[in-house]
C-alpha cells in the first residue's frame, strides 16, 4: 500500500511517499527556518504564509521525484498508483496545519482516495519503523522529545498508547533553543549548535553546575524551566566559557530525560524503546540511552538523524500502521497540546 502524506504543523512544508509503513520511496522538505532566524522564533503568520507558498512546488517535486523513481510514464499513471493520503491535523500551529490539511482533503476529493488523518506525535514515533524494523516488541515505551513537547508513553500497540508522563512547563527542544539564544550562539532552533558546542569542551566529565530537576520524583514527569533560569543566572554572574556551560546544561537535560525514560522502561518491563522528535537527533542523549538500554537488556530504536525533524515519511508511516480513514467533512486542522486528545 502506498501512501503519500503531507506534514505542514509548524515551519517544515513537507511530502513523502511510503509502501507499506516501511519502506521510503520519495521525500521532499521545504523549510521556513531562515525567515525565523531573523526573529529569534516562529512567528506563525510567516510560517502560515510560508506553507502557502510552499505547499505547491512541494507537491509537485513528490509527485515528479515519484514518478521518476517508480518509472510510470506520466503524472497521471503515479498518481493512479498511490492508495491513500495522509495528513497532519495536530498539534501544531493552526495556521501552518490549515494549509497541509487543506491540500491534502482536496486531492483526496479530486483524486478520490481516503485520507488518513495523523498526530504529528504519534508521528515521530513512527520515524522509527522506517526501514523495516521488523524487531521492535510491544509494549514498549516512547521517549517523544521535539520543540514542542516532551512525553512518555506507552505504547501497547498500534494504535493503543497511553500517556505516561510529560513536561509540566518548557519542552527539552524549547530549553535548548532559549539557552542557545542566551548563550548567544543562535537565535532559531539552537539545539544542535549548542550540543556541537559542547563538543568542544575539553574538561572530561561534568562538575553538575545545574540542578536535575523532578529527577527523585516518583512520577513520569519532566521541567526544564527552572534549569533554564539556572543557566541564566549562571551566565548573568560572570564571564562564562561557552562549551563549558553548553556541556553542563546539555548534560542536566540528558540526565534526566536518560533517568525517567529508564525507569519507565524497568516498571512497565518492556524490552523496546522508541525515540522520536527532533531532539533525538541529540549525540549525547542517543550515547547515553544507548548505553542505559544495553545494562538493561532493552532493544533502542532511534531514527536516523534526518528522520528525528519534521518531515511527511514518518506520517505516511503512522498512517498505514493507524489506518482509520474518516470522512472528509470530519477531518479537521486541530492543535492539541495534548498528545491524547488526538489518538
Ligand atoms: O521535532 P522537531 O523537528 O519539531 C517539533 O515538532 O518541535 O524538533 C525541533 C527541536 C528544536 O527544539 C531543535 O533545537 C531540537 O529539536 N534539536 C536538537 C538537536 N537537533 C534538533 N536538540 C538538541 N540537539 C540536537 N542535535
Ligand atoms: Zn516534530
């Protein structure tokens, strides 16, 4: 089964085509990212304007790359090859998510194919089966860590996930993002300068400048706020070598997503764990869940870093493991903050 899906929740205007919830066959991504550069953040009216002028030429490369690659002759002979769409309908910006999802039911009208609604969340997760991972075991527990959110979940199932736990305040991707934006090293997305950062820091192991935050506490949740505001004043209280200070907080925030995310894995007794988000794309973090997951006995499935951020292959995949097509007058564009009022 081929289905291609449209992902369009934030700043990425993206389309992919996938056999069988495995198997990649095409991959386009347009990114607004330099226009929020120049903010300092997502101002969502750009970004909704930016799908919009996106959403076209994207489409169109799928369907041409698509075309290509499976050797049909024209346009209309692909087309007649995909069995469904897939879309995006939250959490994301409702305006970024409006045109994806616009796009998406009018050429399941026109082409008369279903269409698949897909939690971008659920999404990440999904990231993972690409490939054919044919060894992952449920249950099994998610580590969900992206720009947006942070959120353990387990997932029994296709289809059958529960909500473990979460952050109560900032996302770990969003406390990469405003430290890198302190430390003055990027103003957009500073997550992965920040840990490149931290790669040149020459001191070996950390000094634990930061706090661990909610770390003993008997629960599935996660705050980066307050070790956010540490950092802060760490740097406001003198002259601060920056690698250093990026090792230490990159080092705060691996803790304890590493420590909760374990003790997740030990209580539920599962032997597979899912990663997905774009903080998973993280060095130290995939190094130190690696290292957790092998003392244990736990398989770690975590995508290839091009996978961890947004991008529609990871939706089309959600969407065959989750086929529950709806009508089309149901499927809306609806940002959630919660990651189950969509499953
Ligand atoms: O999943 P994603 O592409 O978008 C959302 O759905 O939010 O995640 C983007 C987040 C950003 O906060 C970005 O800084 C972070 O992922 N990120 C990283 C790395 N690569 C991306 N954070 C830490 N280390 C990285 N290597
Ligand atoms: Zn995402």
């Amino acid at each position: 089964m081929k289905i291609l899906a449209i992902e369009s929740s934030c700043d990425e205007t993206a389309c992919a085509v996938v056999e069988d919830g495995v198997t990649e066959l095409v991959s386009v991504v347009a990114s607004s990212k330099d226009f929020h550069e120049k903010t300092g953040g997502v101002v969502p009216e750009v970004a909704s304007r930016k799908q919009l002028e996106f959403i076209f030429p994207v489409l169109e490369r799928t369907i041409e790359d698509y075309r290509e690659k499976m050797g049909y002759s024209g346009k209309e002979e692909a087309i007649a090859s995909i069995d469904a769409l897939a879309v995006t309908v939250g959490p994301g910006l409702i305006g970024s998510l409006v045109v994806g999802v616009t796009a998406a039911k009018t050429l399941a009208m026109s082409w008369k194919k279903p269409l698949i609604p897909v939690n971008h969340l659920v999404g990440h997760i999904y990231a993972n089966f690409i490939g054919g991972h044919t060894e992952i075991t449920f249950p099994a527990v998610c580590l969900l860590v992206s720009g947006g959110h942070t959120d353990l979940v387990l997932m029994k199932g296709h289809g059958d996930l529960t909500y473990l736990g979460g952050t109560v305040d900032d996302a770990a991707g969003e406390s990469f993002d405003k430290v890198a934006r302190m430390m003055g090293i990027s103003r957009y997305l500073g997550g992965a300068v920040l840990s490149k950062k931290a790669l040149e820091c020459k001191e070996q192991g950390a000094a634990k400048l930061f706090p661990r935050p909610m770390l003993d506490q008997d629960n599935y949740d996660f705050s980066f706020s307050g070790l956010k505001t540490a950092v802060k004043r760490y740097l406001d209280s003198g002259e601060r070598d920056v690698s250093s200070t990026a090792r230490e907080f990159e080092e705060a925030v691996v803790e304890v997503l590493t420590a909760k995310t374990m003790k997740a894995v030990n209580n539920f007794g599962v032997k597979s764990l899912l990663v997905g988000g774009g903080v998973s794309a993280n060095n130290r973090l995939r190094e130190s869940l690696k290292s957790e997951t092998e003392k244990a006995g736990v398989k770690l499935f975590i995508p290839e870093p091009r996978l961890c951020t947004d991008n529609a292959v990871y939706i089309a995949s959600a969407a065959y493991f989750n086929n529950v097509t709806k009508d089309l007058s149901d499927i809306r564009a609806e940002p959630s903050l919660n990651i189950m009022g969509l499953i």
